[in-house]
C-alpha cells in the first residue's frame, strides 16, 4: 500500500484566505449607495446567501435576488469587487500549498455560490494557478459540506 500524497482538497474562507463579512458589506453598500445594514440583512438575513451557497439561486438569479431586495441593481462587478476586498490571501498557506502541488493533485470546496468559483481569478488571483479548473462550490453540487454528495467529481474515487 502506497502512502504517497495523490489529492489534497482544501478550503477557502479562513483556511487558505482571511475572509471579512464586514469588509465585503461596506464595499458592497458603498458602492450601490445602500446602508450597509441594508446589504447585511438582504445577503445574510434575507436568506439570498444561503441560497446561492445550496445552488437554489445560480449566479445571474442571485444578483437579481440581492438587486430585488435592495431595491437596486447590484451588478456582477461591483459583487467581485467586494468580493475581494473581504477576501485576502493568507501567505503562510501558500507556500504548502504550492509545496503540495508538486507532489499531488489540489482541489478546492467552498461553501459559496457559483459567482465565487466562476471568479476566482479576480478574486484572489494568488489562488488561480494552484486550483485552475479544479475550484468547487457547495452550490454546483446543491447541497453544502459535509453531505456526502458535496464531493468534486475528480475526487470521489481518491
């Protein structure tokens, strides 16, 4: 039985990046001229969050959801913006995981929407190279971790 390293899955919100929910709705209110209790509750309260996370909303209905109840639009670049402000890379985790690539295949599990996975490269572009084509979110696979079925296709079999 070999012990080699073939598959390392990781995850993003305060694992490989500090992730600040308060940064990201400040950023988002700024820039659609909203309260940043308003974008709180329609993002977190509202339940659109969560939505997305589950895939019951894909990308283009969950901007339409959040612009619906903030009573404006709230555009795919103005959500990535924000997006990146609240996320930064955590150097200390890079360097293992550049490390790891060059032993194993490296994934990525976000419990986040589609808009996050489908943008990575502008959200944290440190990242892309490592996981390009293999970053996954909860929502493509419509449910969230730990449900069995939250598994990226590539890995099921390691």
């Amino acid at each position: 039985m070999s012990t080699a390293l073939r598959c390392v899955l990781f995850d993003l919100d305060d694992v490989l990046v500090d992730y600040d929910r308060s940064v990201r709705v400040q950023h988002l209110a700024t820039a659609i001229g909203r309260s940043p209790a308003a974008v709180h509750e329609a993002i977190y309260d509202y339940g659109i969050e969560d939505a997305g996370d589950r895939g019951a909303l894909d990308a283009r209905a969950y901007l339409a959801a959040l612009s619906t109840w903030l009573g404006g639009e709230v555009s795919k670049a103005a959500w990535i913006a924000a997006r990146r402000a609240a996320t930064q890379p955590r150097p200390e985790l890079l360097a293992p995981a550049e490390a790891a690539s060059e032993r194993a295949t490296l994934g990525l599990l976000t419990h986040n929407g589609v808009l996050m996975t489908g943008h990575l490269p502008q959200i944290v572009p440190a990242l892309f190279l490592l996981f390009a084509r293999r970053a996954f979110a909860s929502a493509q696979f419509g449910a969230r971790k730990p449900t069995p079925t939250v598994t990226p296709p590539a890995y099921a079999a390691h």
